[in-house]
C-alpha cells in the first residue's frame, strides 16, 4: 500500500496537487491482527487528533525504526492494557511523514472516549507531553495526508478537532491543540496575506474624461472635489472642459503618467491613491 496516490486538498501550486501518502501498512509495521471484527464507519464528521499523552523519546526523529516500536508498543497496551480489540487509532502519523495505519478508514476507532467513536476518526500524532512535545513539520503533513486518505477512503467529513473537544482530556497536548484551532494548516502554506488599508476611493467610472467636447457628469464633479482636495485650483462643477483638462495634464506629469490629459483609469486611481506631495 505504500505509496498509494491520493487528491491533497488545499494546495495552491498544481505541481502539488498529487502527493503521495507514505503508508506503513499493518504488514509493514508487524501489527497483530485484531481480537475481533471492527464495527463498520461509512462517514464521519472529521477526525479527532491525538497525542500519546506520555514521554515520546525526541530519538525517534532521527530513527524511524523508534516510530515502528512505538506504535507496536501502544498496539500492545491498547489490546493488553485496555482490552480493546487493536489499537484506538485509525491511523497514526510519525516525524517522517509516513501514516501508519491502524484500524484505517471504515473501521470505528476506540481512542475518542466513549459514544463519540462514531464522530470522528481517531488520528494520533507521534508526539507526547514531555520529551517531543512539539510536532515536526513532517508530522503536521502526515496528520493531513492521514485526514485526506479518510476523507478518500472512510468518507471522513470536514472537520478536524482535538480529542479535548467535547471529551475531558489534555489530549493533544497544547503544540497540536493550537495548531488543530487554528484550522490544521499545511505548514508551508501561505498565510492569508493580511488585508491593507482597504481601498475605499470611489472606482473609475469606466468612461475616460477628456476634452474636447465637454463632458459632464457626477463621475467628472468626483475627480473634480478630489483634485480641489490635492491642491489643484479648479471649478468643481461636474463638466471637463480646458480648465479640467490643463490639471490632468499638471497632475499626469507630476505622477510621470502619460500626459494626454485624459482621466483614464490609471489617472483616476492616481488621483486618489498618489500621496498628496
Ligand atoms: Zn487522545
Ligand atoms: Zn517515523
């Protein structure tokens, strides 16, 4: 299953449109098979991110093979401790970017708390409250490539929530918590840039003003009132004759425009946006 091919949402560039999902299946990470048959999930709302809530060894970062015995370790304790059936997880997300699979898509997960397994999917970010608490990068994509694979294959919706939302747990810990309220961004991903000073000048009529013959009209006494208000001396009286047309000329030339002495669309946005020198 490694490798599988899967529709990334959310990325701007279409070169990135495809992006494998790195999935360790079952085989792959030496899972035990499951004591009974999973009760079956055609949809969710979303997915509930995780974290293991103990020390995670900051030496898996440089050692996958730690990833490996880890997840196998929380297998054991799921099926020997808690005496679940497999492992709580549906799938589980390493430092290097690769998704282990657990239950997997269409499978009821166990790890969201009682009656609320249904809900959510159960993804589990290989980080802890002590040791790696912050999530690498990597692992931030391996949980969304997880999201997207169940969203592909298990009918997952779109929300992406803590295992703390609606449940009386620490759980993801505070670094996935903030990252999950802040809408579980790719990391990498533009920012929204954040919006300027908005530009609320009146927009271009979309008829230039020119001389000869006169034109009048509300849009000719708007340019008129804001070159009165840059300085300029003219009638403002809503009709564009010689004098109107000598201040375009003046202005045009002060901003380097083309001095046709026409307000085209460059003009009127300059009238309004150049700074008053
Ligand atoms: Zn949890
Ligand atoms: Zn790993």
């Amino acid at each position: 299953m490694r490798g599988q091919w899967v529709v990334v949402r959310n990325v701007r560039s279409p070169l990135e449109k495809f992006v494998a999902i790195d999935l360790v299946s079952r085989k792959e990470w030496g899972a035990r098979a499951p004591r009974g048959s999973y009760s079956t999930l055609t949809s969710t709302k979303g997915v509930k991110v995780h974290y293991t809530g103990g020390r995670v060894e900051p030496a898996i970062v440089n050692d996958h093979t730690k990833c490996v015995a880890m997840v196998k370790s929380i297998q054991n304790y799921h099926m020997d401790g808690n005496g679940w059936l497999d492992i709580g997880y549906s799938m589980i997300a390493c430092p290097h970017r690769k998704v282990f699979v657990g239950r997997g898509p269409g499978h009821l997960p166990a790890a969201n708390g009682p009656g609320l397994n249904s809900g959510h999917y159960a993804v589990l970010g290989l980080v802890g409250n002590s040791g790696l608490v912050q999530p690498p990068d990597a692992m931030l994509h391996g949980i969304l490539d997880a999201v997207d694979y169940l969203r592909e294959h298990g009918g997952a919706g779109k929300e992406i929530k803590g295992h703390r939302d609606g449940y009386s747990t620490d759980c993801p810990g505070d670094a996935l918590y903030a990252w999950v309220k802040k809408g579980a961004p790719r990391p990498g991903d533009r920012q929204p840039t954040p919006p300027g000073p908005p530009s609320t000048h009146p927009q271009w009529p979309g008829r230039a003003l020119k001389y000869p013959p006169i034109m009048r009209g509300d849009d000719v006494r708007t340019w008129q009132a804001q070159m009165e208000k840059r300085g300029w001396t003219l009638d403002v009286d809503g009709a564009y004759g010689p004098q109107s047309r000598d201040v375009c000329v003046g202005f045009q030339q002060q901003e380097n425009l083309k001095d046709d002495g026409v307000v085209d669309k460059a003009t009127w946005n300059a009238s309004f946006e150049a700074p008053i020198t």
